[in-house]
C-alpha cells in the first residue's frame, strides 16, 4: 500500500480590516511561513508563538504552527493546534486543518480518529482526491478493503491522472485476491507515472503469483532501477528466481534485501531456502534460526530448518521442528 500521505501544506490568508495588533500578528506569520518554508522550524514556531500572544485568535498562526510542529515530530502539539483552528472558524480558510488533522492522527497511529477527520474534511471539500486517497490508506491498514477500494474509486473519479489511488486500489485488489485486477491498476499507474517504481513492484509480485517469471523479474528490474532501495522488490525478485532455480542469484538478492533491512526476517527466510536449494544446509539452518529470532511465531521457518535438519540426517531436530510449526499453523 502506498503509505505516503500528501505534505501539509503551509498556508497564509489575507484579512481585511485588521488593528495593530492583528497586523503585527500577520506579519509574524508571515515571517514564520518563510522560515518554516526554509526549513527553520523552531524560529518559526516561535514566530508563530509570537503572533498568537498578539491576536489569540489567529486561526493562521494555530494552522502553521500545527504544520511546523508536524514536520518537527511535535504530534500532540500539531492535533493541538489543528483542534483550536477547527474551533475558531471550522469552515473558514484554513478548513484543510481538518485533512491535516487526518495526516497527524495516521502518524500517531490513531486510525478511527484519522478517518473521523477525514470525514469531516470530504464534507468540507468532497472533491478533494487527496482526502479520498489519504481516508483510503487508513482504512486499508484497519484491513477494510472494500472501504479502501470505495475511496480510491473516489480519488480516481475526481482526478482520473491520481497514479497514486491506481497504485492503492491494485494494492487492495491484490490482497483480496483479484490479481488481474490488481495487474490492471497497476499497469494504468505506470502509464500515468512511467516512474512510479512501487507499482512495477506490485505487478511484478501480481505477475510472480501467476506464474510470469520473465514478467515478475522484468518489472522488479525496472522498479529497482526507479528506486534501488525497495527493500520487498529484492525479496519478491529473489523468491522468482529462486524458483527458476538460480540459487546464487537469488542469494544476491536476499542479501540487499537484508542490507536494508535486517529485521526483515522473511529475508532471511527466504535465503535459507535459497541457501538449502543450493545444498548449503548449514548455511540454509543459519537463516532459519535468525528468521525464528526475529519471529518466533515464523512457522515456515521452521519447516524450512527442519527440512534442512532432516537432508543433515537430524532426525529428532527436524522431527521438534516439525511439530513446532504445527502448533503455530494451527494444525
């Protein structure tokens, strides 16, 4: 699932008709916005601070700050903030403090009052793809699928070029199981953004469950080539040619994989398989214990080390492994 959430964005609002002091408090917000836009957060915070002690009521200065403080990891401060413009004018120039609010809550992990915001937010602005994008990404990680596919069918009615929401609902149909589906949308996100490596990623995973190796391991080249830091592409590369056999290509693989992030323990899953394919047992056992470390409820890691086990002639071992990966099966 595409997981980038739109930046916030930094606003400034003309008012007509101000006294001194709410002048002055628009000048520091000003300022604050410049600073923030140069990556000055903490001057621009207290430049927001100071217009807020000029007019109390600046719904501007809660905004930016609230932006400000969100690029500066101050969450609670942020909701804060964003609380107190929806409170002064909820419907008033700064509205977007409700879809910032969504974005705030996403990164704190409160899901229901994420989609709560963005409720509020698509009443405000229902046609505003963003907000459906943003909505759908959290009801996905709540695992509704169908309320993901609602909102992204949504961002793609109001913006029909959204790469993003074709990624999203390919990502959605993939894991409902429609893998054509989830080819199709991903094929019409690479055609709107020839470089979204993400959706090559996904098509090449869709086309790997097909049985398309030569097209799984094309479209994990090209999304490598876009992004070479796609850690689960060099996984989903490694696992097609491994099943066409190609143990140390397949090797080289897992290895990236693991190089950019060492708790994947799927990784070293995966290179234990590879590694026992290749007639490394010892090498395969290896994996599969540091699997079992980083997960200790890895049932496949299990089967995969007792089947190591049982080609080193380990009987009893492979015999406990066995049973270990029933228990956490189920079976």
């Amino acid at each position: 699932m595409n997981t980038r959430i739109f930046a916030l964005a930094l606003v400034l609002t003309l008012v007509a008709g101000c006294s001194s002091k709410q002048n002055k408090s628009e000048s520091y917000v000003k300022q604050g916005v410049d600073k923030a836009q140069k990556g000055k957060l903490d001057e621009a915070i207290a430049d927001f601070n100071q217009a807020l002690e000029l007019d109390p009521q600046n719904a501007d200065a809660y905004y930016n700050r609230g932006v400000a403080e969100y690029s500066n990891g101050e969450l609670e401060a942020a909701i804060a903030d964003y609380n107190q413009v929806i409170e002064i004018n909820p419907e008033g120039p700064v509205a977007n403090a409700f879809y910032n609010l969504g974005v705030t809550k996403t990164k704190k992990g409160d899901l229901v009052g994420a989609i709560i915001a963005y409720d509020h937010a698509a009443k405000l602005n229902p046609t505003n793809a963003a907000i459906y994008l943003n909505r759908g990404i959290v009801k996905f990680g709540k695992g509704d699928l169908d309320g993901a596919m609602a909102d992204d069918n949504k961002a793609i009615e109001f913006d029909p070029q959204y790469a993003e929401a074709y990624y999203n609902r390919g990502y959605a149909k993939y894991n409902k199981g429609d893998v054509d589906g989830a080819i199709a949308d991903y094929s019409q996100a690479i055609e709107i953004d020839p470089k979204a490596a993400e959706a090559y990623g996904g098509r090449g995973l869709a086309k790997f469950d097909k049985g398309d190796l030569d097209g799984a391991v094309a479209d994990d080249n090209e999304a490598l080539n876009l992004n070479p830091k796609l850690a689960q592409v060099y996984n989903n590369r490694g696992n097609a040619k491994k099943r066409r056999n190609d143990w140390d290509a397949a090797i080289a693989d897992f290895d990236q994989a693991i190089r950019l992030n060492s708790k994947d323990f799927i990784a070293y899953e995966n290179r234990g398989s590879a590694k026992g394919g290749k007639g490394d047992l010892d090498g395969a056992i290896a994996d599969f214990n540091q699997a079992i470390e980083l997960n200790p409820k890895d049932a496949d890691a299990y089967k995969g080390r007792a089947l190591a086990k049982m080609q080193k002639g380990d009987v009893q071992g492979a015999a406990d492994d066995d049973y270990k990966a029933a228990q956490l099966s189920g079976n």
